[in-house]
C-alpha cells in the first residue's frame, strides 16, 4: 500500500475552511459548502493514524447513489459530486477531489440525529437490557441481540460536540425543535429507512439501523450531510444473520475488533492499525459499495 493511496487531510490553498470532522474536511464556497470525504477513520471517538484506502471514495459515491435513489421521497443538499461541474477556483485540485467530494447547498443544520432502527443492537441492545426499553419506547419482553424488532422504532439523539451524542425521547425532541419539525424529522426517516432497507434486502444486505440529518433552506427541510453509508448505518450480511448475537458488518467492525484487543484506554493518541487489518477494512467497505451501486468501481 502506497502512501499516496490513502488521504488523510485535504488543504486547498485559497479555499476558507469551514469545518474539519472526523473524517470530512468541508470548506466554504459563500453560499455553497465543499464537503471533502477523507480516508481518516475513527474508532472509540479518537481519530487514528492509518487512513482506510478509498474510504473517502466509498462513502462519498454510496451517499451519492441514494441521495438520488431516495430523492422522490425528500430533497437533499446535492448540487453536484462531478468535478468537472464544480467551480473554477477548484479545477486545480480536480484528481484530489475526484468522487471523494460534494459541492452542497449551505442549510442551517438541525442538531438532530434522526436515527431509525429496524433491529436490535449496539446501545439500544444495551439499554433494552438495562430497561426493556429504547429512547423511553416499551419493547416487548425476550428480544434478543440483533433481533428484528416488531416494528420500525425512531430514536433520536442529540449531537454532541464531543464524545457520543446522547439517545433523547420523542418528546424531548419535540420540545427542542418543535412538533411539526420534529413530526417531519420521524416521518420522512422512516419513509426513508423503508425504501431504502428494502432495496438493500434485495442486494444481500441488512441495514439494522441508520441515521440521518436535516438542514433548513427558507421554510424548507431537506437531507444533508452523508446518507446510508456504513459510518452512518449498520450494514449486516443478509446471509448468515441470525439473532442472538452480533452481526459481522460492513464497517469498521476489524478495526474495533483490534483495538479491544490492545492495551489501551480509548483516549488519544490513537494506536496504528496492521496492514492486514487496514486492508479487510478497505475491502469491507468496497464490498458494501459494489453490492449497494452494482458497480465495482468508481
């Protein structure tokens, strides 16, 4: 693996940098954002050295896929993720950004994580445990881990500006964002999450859960940020799943697996992934890009 397969930050002199997460690098272009997707990944909320070859690519060109796929549904922030269309004073960078990048329409952000959840897992497992409920949602008693639930569940959660963003009621969102907005934000992810879980069905994937994010344009809300990747969903094979247990997934499941494995405290710095592990990361994600698009390659 070469070191130039991997990018780990984007610097485009000239262009105001409007914000640098995890793992986008998104810049400001007046009324409209450049949201870069890097090769950066994180795990346990620390950043790690290693980038993922073509990560950046996967998650950018997945969310492209269904921002279209779902677009009768809701509108999104999409201008364009072609290059050749993006403004002038980016054509210099075009090979760097090349299907890792999205031109968007700027939208006041809803600080809101609308998440769905379609089966049992992660903290909804473990607060199910704790309380036999989800988000103040009564489930019904003997669910097991990774369980499909009866029915779709909406469970929203705060955005945090550090650490994991914290799991709040329905009625808590309510009162934060307003009932007709807060009526919309469930309505349009289920809707969403139904369309979209059914097509992945029919390609041999699960999708247990997934979130996502709203921005206002006027007095209109629309979908931004990415949508349906595997950083913002939990992708199970179809084949092979079965309840009871965790699911092997299309993510960043080998690099937590071997982070658990170490001495480490979860607190920066972040240790190096092996090569073997970056690599069956790297193909995870090729995986869930080709069996979602059809393509295998960008």
């Amino acid at each position: 693996m070469k070191k130039s397969d991997v990018v780990l930050n984007v610097e485009l002199p000239g262009v105001k940098l409007f914000k640098k997460g995890k793992v986008r690098d998104v810049f400001d272009l007046g009324d409209r954002l450049l949201i870069v997707a890097t090769d950066r990944i994180s795990a346990f909320d620390c950043v790690l050295p290693n980038g993922i070859p073509d990560k950046g690519k996967v998650l950018t060109m997945i969310s492209a896929f269904w921002f279209s796929f779902i677009s009768e549904i809701a509108q999104n922030h999409i201008v364009s993720t072609d290059v050749d269309t993006f403004p002038q004073e980016l054509k210099k960078h075009s090979a760097l950004l090349k299907n890792r990048s999205m031109l968007v329409r700027k939208t006041e952000a809803i600080e809101i994580e609308s998440v769905v959840r379609g089966y049992l897992s992660g903290s909804a497992w473990k607060e199910y445990k704790e309380t036999g409920e989800v988000s103040g949602i009564k489930l019904p008693k003997g669910l097991k881990e990774s369980s499909k639930l009866p029915e779709l569940i909406f469970t929203p959660a705060i955005k945090a500006k550090t650490g994991h963003d914290e799991n709040i009621s329905e009625k808590k969102m309510m009162g934060l964002v307003g009932e007709k907005t807060g009526n919309f934000l469930k309505e349009k992810s289920i809707e969403i999450y139904k369309q979209a879980s059914d097509y992945a069905d029919s390609k041999g994937i699960i999708i247990a859960d997934t979130k996502f994010e709203f921005g206002k344009i006027g007095n209109d809300i629309i979908l931004i940020d990415e949508v349906l990747t595997p950083d913002s969903s939990r992708f199970w094979p179809k084949n092979g799943y079965s309840p009871g247990r965790a699911q092997p997934s299309f993510d960043k499941q080998f690099v937590r697996d071997y982070l658990l494995t170490l001495d480490w405290d979860k607190t920066p710095p972040a240790p190096k992934l092996p090569k073997d592990v970056i690599k069956k990361t790297s193909e995870k994600y090729m995986e869930a890009y080709s069996m979602i698009t059809g393509r295998d390659s960008f």
